[in-house]
C-alpha cells in the first residue's frame, strides 16, 4: 500500500531534520546574513504572505535534477527537498507549503512578489541584493561546459581551446556571465530564454557547447542529449558561487529563513539531500 502524497512528504521532512554530521567537503556559507533575534522565528510570529501557509516559488517548467517531473510539491529533486527541509525547520508541515509560479526574470527585479521565498537556482550576488534579498546559500555552484560527442569542443581540456567556440547560455544566468567574463571566447555567446531552447540549439549545431550549473549540465548530457557529454566544470575559487532562497527586499523573514538553512548545513541535512538528488562531480575534470 503506498502513502499519501502528504505522509511521505511527512516522512521526507522528518528524516532531515534528523541527520547528524556534516561532510568535510560541505563548505560553510559565504553569504551574510542577518541574525534572528530568539523566537523571532516562531512560526507563529512568522511575517507570511498567507496566515499559516510557507508559500514557495519556483520557474514553470521546474528542471531536474533540482526538481521532478515538474512537480515541485512532490518533495522531490534537490530544490524541493531543501523547501519541504526548511519549511519543517519553521514548524511548517508539509501541507502547509504552497507552491507558485514566478518566472526567473521576474524574481530577481524589484517589485511586490507572490511569494513568501523562491528557489530556482538564483545565484547571490551583489547586483541582485539590490533589488531583493537572499537567505544563506543553500548549494555551492560550480559551472559547467556541455557538448556532444564529436562536436568541436568535445575533447577540449583548458579553458585556452574554448576560444574559439560558439558557446550558449540561458538569459540572466550567472552561466552567461562565465562565458564572458572566464571563458571570454572570440565569438559573441548565444542567449537563449530556457535551457531547454539552448539544449535544441546544440542538437541543432547552431553553437559548440552550453555552459550552465554543472547538476543541470549532468542532466543534460544524460537525459536531453545524445551522446551528451560533460567537457569541464569551471571552478569559482575560494569563494564559491551559491545558490540562495530570494525574498523581497527588506523581507523579515530573510533571517529566518537563513537560520533555518545554516542548520540544515551544519547538521549535514543539504548533504545528505546532495548526495540524494544531485550528481557528483565525477567525470567532469576542471577547466583552467
């Protein structure tokens, strides 16, 4: 007999938020935060969008491997996970969390939002702070490079012999601005509006390569190409890039929020959920 979609989400939340030790490769956040006063987080003194409901955002369609089957309730995938995580880490129970849609550009810009946090693979930075706020991260970022078998770049080892590539990224993406600003090749980077516009490109050899998060480009080689295949991932150095939940600017929830992600970080929750739901770095070398 299978359980509700509710009780394993139920069973999902209550499993991380009892996991102990933390990974010595898990790395500390290097996004500040402010501290939370004591029981400012209390659910019931929570500032929410909706009385009694964590209401969560995400991008339609929600990509693997940070979500499944494009369903964020699911508690499945990376993202998903790690709301439900947070979610019981302010008391919430897995009913209590509503997902909504909000597009990537429009989550990031300043404006009212309809909703409390979004998590959709929004990296920190401090241009974005400007606008909105962001939790402590959640995942340390590396970029990666994705082609095919035979293409052009296929059996590049430096960042020197992708000079001369035709190289893709999607629109607003900290993916774009490594191709400018890391790999600085001598042909203008083509911008897509999805991944999966630029996945369509590559197989249609319009560009070499597409340089995106190194979990989405092994889901790409796997599970969007054929003979899809990993040339590198791009370090961020000592001070990793990060994705981070986004609030609105100013949010009284930013603290709590943050709160809640540095315990799942150092109680080993995010990964364990890492190591559930994202693939490793293998078979990816690094590109210098």
């Amino acid at each position: 007999m299978s359980l509700s979609p509710i009780a394993v989400l139920s069973c999902a939340v209550l499993a991380v938020a009892g996991l102990a030790g933390c990974s010595p490769t898990d790395k500390t956040s290097d996004s500040p935060a402010v501290s939370a006063a004591p029981n400012e987080c209390d659910k019931s003194k929570l500032s929410l969008l909706t009385p009694g409901t964590f209401t969560v955002a995400t991008d339609n369609p929600a990509y693997e491997p940070w979500f499944s089957d494009n369903k964020p309730s699911n508690g499945k995938g990376y993202e998903s996970a790690v709301a439900y995580a947070v979610a019981g880490k302010l008391g919430f129970a897995p009913g209590e969390v509503k997902w909504v849609t909000a597009s990537f550009n429009s989550v990031v810009t300043p404006g009212r939002k309809n909703f409390d946090v979004d998590i959709n693979q929004v990296s920190i930075s401090d241009q974005r702070r400007k606008a909105v706020d962001f939790s402590t991260g959640y995942y340390d970022v590396a970029q990666s490079v994705v082609t095919y078998a035979g293409s052009p770049i296929a059996k590049a080892t430096s960042l020197a012999e992708l000079k001369n590539a035709r190289l893709g990224a999607a629109v607003g993406t900290t993916s774009y601005t490594t191709i400018l600003d890391t790999i600085k090749p001598s042909k203008k980077p083509a911008v897509y509006d999805t991944n999966d516009l630029a996945v369509q490109a590559l197989k249609n050899k319009q560009i070499d390569g597409i340089v995106v998060d190194l979990p989405t480009g092994f889901y790409m080689s796997a599970a969007q190409l054929d003979n899809g295949k990993i040339v590198g991932q791009i370090s961020s150095g000592s001070s990793p890039e990060q994705f981070g939940f986004v609030l609105s600017k100013g949010s009284k929830l930013t603290a709590c929020v943050s709160k809640a992600v540095d315990a799942l970080r150092s109680d080993g929750a995010l990964t364990r959920l890492q190591e559930q739901w994202l693939a490793t770095a293998g078979g990816a070398p690094e590109l210098k």
